[in-house]
C-alpha cells in the first residue's frame, strides 16, 4: 500500500504553507526521516496532511505526538478500564503499550500499518516492536537524532519563517 | 534519579519540562503572568526569540501554534528570564534542531552566572 501525497501547495495554518516540490509517496515495509529545523512544519506534515488521509483509510494507524502528556493520559486511563487492566506509569509503558497492541491487531489480521512518530525518546524502542512482527508497516519518523538506518530522508527546508519546501533529495 | 531529586527540590526549583512545555493554551500574555518577568525582560523575551526562531511573537500572540521544540524555547525564556534563582530543565535539549541546542546551552551558559541552572533527562 502506498499513500500518496502530489506536488502543490498545502495551506496547514492560516500563515504557514507547505511546498510539496515532487509527488511523496510513502510505501508499507519502508521508513522515511522527517528532517528540518524546529518549526519547518514536520509536526504540522503529520497532524495536518498524513494523518487526516490514514484515518480515511483502512490502514492501521499509531500515531505518537510530540509532547504526547494529553495523549498519554488518555492512554492510561484506556488501559485502566480494558480487560485485563494494565497500570502504565510512565510514557515508556505507554509506547510500548501502543506498540504491542498494534502488533496484538497485526497478528490477528494482517493488513498495512503506518506509524506516525513526531519526536519520541522511545522511537528506536517501538520501531523493534513493531519491523520485528508487523513487515507491512511504513514508518515516518519525525526526529533530530539522526537518520534511522536504510530510512528514505525528507527534508522540510524553510523558504520563509511561513512556507517550508518538503522534498525527498536525490541519493547523490 | 530525577524524580528523587525533583521529590527533594519541589519548593526550591522553577521545574520546566519540555515535555510539557507550556501551561496555558491561549496568548503569549496568559503564560507571561506565570513568570513574573519585569517589563525590561518581557521585552529582552520577545528579541530572543525572534533571534532564534525568526518569529515575531506579540503578547496577543496564539502560543499553541508555535512548534513544539519552539515551545520549549519559549518555556527556557521564560524562565531563564524570569526572577527564580534554581531552575531545572527537564528533557530540554531532545526537540531542538542542532543549531537550537548550541543557541539555548550558550544562553544558560550566559546565566548560570546569576543562578543555579541544572539540566536532567527523565
């Protein structure tokens, strides 16, 4: 499964827009590397552009936001209340609770997954999880930690402090 | 280790976690009254962060839609700014951009002469 995203511009705030430069496509069993300065619109390319297509889809979807404190919560309290209840303490417990759940899901019917990280100190941790059980995932890592190994690097470059240009460089 | 040394500081430390980095949802102003800035540094505060981040903010400014690693920006401003005399920054360096987190080691740098600055990961 390939999720596709044309060439154009991508209005995703009132003052900030998005320059897809070539059609990015984003293919199941591979990973892509967000990479761009703070505030060249990674987070933004996740929550306003992929996401609203995957949740159409009938792909699984985890997604993992930056600064995921409301997210977490909403996690413990879901893992309190399901059968067996599980008390997850810290963000590490949830992620690796997400992760499992998608690999629990996977196994009992397989279909694509994508995996949507925005900034997660857990990311290497979770990736494991998942690359080792669930082989019909695509992983798109927002990160400023270095690029994952074998992963396809997109660059969000800011042309001005409102419009980033979003490209795939060529390999040379 | 940190929650040990957080559990035994709480009333002396100004804790700032960038994991959650901002404590109104609403105008840069809401967040300004945590802080109890002077006017001199309510202004030193909107220079630097249009020095780092090319970005005018306002008062009236909509801080929710700053970036996150632009929020935790904003979040060592202001305190860095702010009267408190121990600050801990908590997991600050992991959502800046390279050039970011030589800017923001050379600012506490520059104020850790006036204070006590400890950084930590969770």
């Amino acid at each position: 499964m390939t999720l596709s995203i044309p060439t154009g511009e991508l209005q995703i705030w009132n003052n900030f827009s998005l320059w897809i430069e070539h059609d990015l496509e984003f293919e199941t069993g591979k990973t892509y590397h967000l990479q761009g300065n703070n505030g060249s619109g990674k987070s933004s390319f996740l929550s306003r552009v992929l996401l609203p297509h995957l949740q159409n889809s009938s792909s699984y979807l985890l997604y993992l936001q930056q600064q995921m404190h409301t997210q977490l919560y909403a996690v413990q309290a879901y893992a309190a209340v399901m059968k067996p209840p599980q008390i997850l303490k810290t963000e590490q417990e949830v992620v690796n609770y997400l992760g499992n759940d998608l690999v629990r899901n996977y196994q009992l019917s397989p279909r694509p997954a994508f995996v949507l990280v925005d900034e997660s100190r857990f990311e290497a941790e979770l990736v494991g999880i998942i690359s080792l059980n669930c082989p019909l995932t695509c992983f798109i890592l927002a990160s400023h930690h270095g690029q994952p190994s074998g992963a396809t690097l997109v660059r969000f470059e800011p042309v001005t402090p409102n419009r980033s240009k979003v490209c795939i460089p060529s390999p040379n | 280790m940190t929650a040990t040394f957080i559990q035994e500081n709480t009333a002396r430390y100004l804790i700032c976690d960038a994991r959650q980095p901002l404590i109104t949802a609403s105008q840069l102003w809401d967040e300004l009254l945590l802080y109890n800035l002077s006017p001199e540094a309510r202004t030193e505060l909107l220079a630097e962060f249009r020095r780092l981040t090319a970005r005018e903010l306002t008062f009236s400014s909509d801080i929710t839609t700053l970036s996150g690693g632009q929020k935790v920006l904003l979040m060592c401003l202001l305190a860095l700014l702010s009267p408190a005399r121990n600050i801990l920054f908590m997991d600050v360096m992991h959502s800046l951009d390279p050039a970011n987190r030589a800017a923001l080691k050379e600012l506490i740098d520059r104020h850790s002469s006036l204070r006590n600055i400890v950084l930590k990961q969770s």
